[in-house]
C-alpha cells in the first residue's frame, strides 16, 4: 500500500473523525483529504507530475500534512524542509533534488524566490483551498515517497531516498507490534525532516487515530510538553530521549501522576541515559521500547524495555531484527561477529534506502557505521559510531559539514568542531582559527552559520583558538579540543 493510500482509505471509513491538529488548528480525515487535493490541484497548475520533487519549507501545521500528502497524491516524491532552515539551504536542497515546486507560507515566498530565481517554481501553502477533484496518481511501491536531507560530512546536504516499500515495510510492522486503534493519539514530536516522524504520521493514518503535532518552538520547552503530554491526553509518545530527560529535569514530569491514557513510550535516535530510564519506569506502566536505526533504515532493531533491563548500568539494548529487515554485526576482518563479539551494525532488507539523490542506487547491505556488541539472545548493545557523525537532542550531525562550511568564510584559516556531553546536554562547540591579520568577531561566526544552517547545526558556542593543536600525525588534537569544550566559558553561546 502507498503511504496516501492510508488516509484516503481512514478518510472512506471515518470522515469526520480527527486526523491531525496544530497550533493552526485541526482537520478530520474527510477535510485532510480535501485540502490535499486542493494543494494537489496548485501543484498540477505548476507542471508537477509523477516522480517530481516538491520541497515543502514550512513550519508544523496539519496544511504541511495535506501538502505532504498533495504530493503523494500525485505521485510526486516530498522533500521536507525544517521551517527554521535558511532560505539558502532550502535553495541548495531545492537544487541538488532538481524540485519542480517549492510549496511554503506566503509570506516566505520572496524570500526562496531572491535565492533561486526562477530556476524553481513555487506554489503558497495558505488557504482558502478551492474544492479539487480528488487525486490518486497510480503509484507503485518501489516509486519514491520522501527524501530526507541530512548533515553529510562534504558540507553539503545528503538526501535519502525512502520508497512507499521502505515506509510501508515500517509502518506495517509497528502496526502489528503496537495494535494502534482508531481511539488512540499520538504525540508528533519529532519534526517532518527526522524520520521518527513517519511513525507519528502514518501508523496514525493507518489505524484512522488522531495525529497532536508538538511545534518546533515547543520541542524542548519541558514544561510545555508536559502541559501538552496531559492536555491532549497523548496515548502513544515517540521521540528522542533529550526530550522526555528535559522534561523529567526541568518540566515536572515526574511530580504529577502519569496520564491514565498514556500506554506507549518510544524513543530513538540516541541512547537513554539508564538512571532517567530507571526514574520514567517507575513514573509510567506504559509500555517503553527503544528503537533503532539510522535515516537510512528507518527502524530496524528494536527492544522493549523489561525490569530486569533496569538492572543495568548502561543504556537498554537496540535489540533484535524489525520491519523485515537482517541485521548483523562485522568485525574488523569481515567476519560475523559472535556473542561477546564487537562489530560493525549491517542492514538488508525492506527498510534499506533505495539510494542517496544524485548517487548510483543503494545494492546490498548498508553497513550503518555504527559499532555494536552482539549480547546472548542475539540481540545488540549500541557502543558507538566509526566517524565524526555524532548525535545531538536526537539529530545526526557531521561535523565536517559545519567544518566545511566555515571553510568558506573567507576570514576563517582552520576550524574544528566537537560534541561533548551526554544526551539533552550534548553541546556542539566550535574551534576557529583566523586568517593572518583578520578578526571575524564571535558574534559575526555565529550569525554566519545561521544564516547557513538550520537550528540544530548551529554551534552552542563558538572559540577562537590560533593555531588549532596537532596531535603526532599532524591531524587537529579532537580529543584535546574536547576536553577545552567540556570547561565551560571562553566563547560566545
């Protein structure tokens, strides 16, 4: 089934029922399915067609749904665009995916049209919405669905390739994990360019439940999403563990008795420190699985939380094989690793990207870069990454594409950057060297990489050190810069 097809199959049997609210307001399944053919008749008007990419640069809304959905409609592939992301970068992403339309808020238009001219079409996200015949493109499964750009080490953002297969496999098999029904509200914390929120949005199309999206500016506003958590009275909760951490620490979450309702926590994206798992253990009866896997992959392991986990004085395991997909561990000659054995974590199967946009197709397994300990069930302990990709609140970033980019700042000589911390206290802190005789100005650094990244690229804060240490082989001392990162003061935050 393709990933439209759900909500106009929920829209057949439950019109009238609740789809998905926002700050902006809420639509049922029948007026979902409406806006979307509205959106679906601008974009025809703009020449999109079967296999056209359509960027969607907007903030959370259930309008950003139903053009998400427009697109689908008309089997064209959506590319999501975090609405904090420089018009810029949506101009760079706009190109390297050859979109044929931007679709975005019309108050933003100029601002996309002085990057790209018109080399790109674009289309506004606003109503009203015309009343459109419905639209249903013939898709197949292996068409593209999606593509997620995400930090690529060169400085240039790398799009991944999902296909209504890859979702589908997903979707599918958290259906039959998670039993969702038609009462159930689920809680989009996740922004649309992070591929958590696939599960938020169509595991609830599925089940013809109710999709609550968590805006952009609330994501880590502890109290807020505590209000949120029991205001909406939220049956199933996906997101990073930053986020249930900030909200235990700062927001009060565990000094008020869990939502009746609440029977479903997941989380992904990096490790849950064990004593915070501990404590929302004993705050909630709900279910709480962790899922793993990389954009690539979406979910591909899993694990549900037991009590003897607790126990443990590291973060639960990823666990087993999910969504269909084989999942093993390499060692370093290329053999399988065994229990008690480390290894690099390898994917095959439904979930696998077809590709990366602009590159030849993706064949065989995908080795995720991640290391992993096989444990004596079978499953996996996460130990982590091979490179310079580091997770932080819940994001991937590589730090060479912020490196590269203040490569091009034509003050800056050398610069590094480094992650340090743990989980929602990881901070990105970047080292610049100056150019002989210039003074780029902290201020000045920050505001350049704003004006190029999207938020959570954008150093915590930034330091001049001239020249950057060399270890013995000449490379930048990382681990000496870190250990100047984790002392506080010195920059501008």
């Amino acid at each position: 089934m393709t990933l439209h097809q759900l909500v106009i199959d929920a829209a057949a049997r439950r019109p009238d029922a609740p789809a998905v609210s926002g700050p902006s307001g809420s639509l049922t399944y029948g007026e979902l399915g409406a806006v979307a053919d509205s959106i679906a008749a601008r974009l025809q008007c703009r020449g999109v067609r079967r296999g056209d990419r359509v960027v969607l640069w907007a903030g959370k809304s259930p309008e950003a749904v139903a053009a998400m959905q427009a697109a689908l409609r008309l089997g064209a592939v959506y590319v999501p665009v975090d609405g904090s992301s420089p018009a810029s970068r949506v101009a760079t992403i706009a190109r390297d995916c050859a979109a044929r339309v931007v679709v975005t808020p019309r108050s933003w238009i100029e601002r996309i049209a002085d990057e790209l001219g018109g080399e790109v079409g674009y289309t506004e996200l606003d109503g009203p919405y015309e009343p459109s015949p419905p639209v249903d493109t013939a898709t197949a499964e292996d068409d593209l669905a999606y593509i997620l750009y995400t930090s690529g080490s060169t400085g240039t953002p790398k799009g991944v390739c999902l296909t209504h297969r890859n979702a589908g496999a997903f979707v599918d098999w958290a259906a039959d994990v998670l039993t969702p029904t038609p009462d159930d509200r689920f809680a989009n914390h996740a922004p649309f360019t992070f591929d958590l929120s696939v599960l938020d949005l169509y595991l609830a199309f599925r089940a013809g439940a109710s999709v609550r999206l968590i805006p952009a500016e609330l994501s880590f506003a502890p109290a807020q999403l505590v209000e949120f958590l029991h205001r909406e009275r939220i049956t199933v909760w996906y997101s990073v563990p930053s986020a249930l951490a900030v909200m235990m620490r700062h927001g009060g979450l565990l000094d008020r008795p869990a939502p009746d309702t609440l029977h479903t926590v997941l989380f992904a994206g990096e490790p849950f420190p064990i004593t915070q798992l501990r404590d929302l253990a004993t705050w909630t009866s709900a279910r709480l699985m962790n899922l793993y896997g990389p954009t690539e992959t979406n979910v591909c392991t899993f694990h549900e939380v037991t009590k003897a986990d607790l126990d443990r004085d590291r973060p639960v395991p990823i666990g087993k094989p999910a969504s269909g997909d084989q999942v093993w561990a390499l060692r370093e000659d290329g053999a399988v690793a065994g229990v008690g054995e480390e290894g690099e974590l390898v994917v095959e199967g439904p979930t696998v990207l077809a590709g990366y946009w602009g590159h030849p197709p993706q064949t065989g397994p995908y080795r995720t870069g991640d290391l992993v300990r096989v444990l004596p069930d079978g499953a996996f302990d996460y130990l982590g990454r091979r490179d310079q990709m580091v997770k932080i609140r819940g994001h991937r970033v590589e730090l060479g594409e912020v490196e590269a980019l203040l490569g091009k700042h034509p003050e800056v000589a050398d610069s590094a950057a480094v992650a340090v911390g743990e989980g929602v206290d990881t901070r990105l802190v970047v080292f610049v060297a100056p150019r002989a005789g210039c003074d780029p100005g902290l201020l000045a650094l920050r505001r350049y990489l704003s004006q190029h990244l999207p938020r959570y690229l954008i150093a915590d804060e930034v330091r001049v050190m001239s020249p950057l240490p060399r270890n013995g082989n000449g490379k930048v001392d990382r681990l000496l810069l870190k250990e100047l990162a984790a002392r506080t003061g010195g920059g501008v935050s």
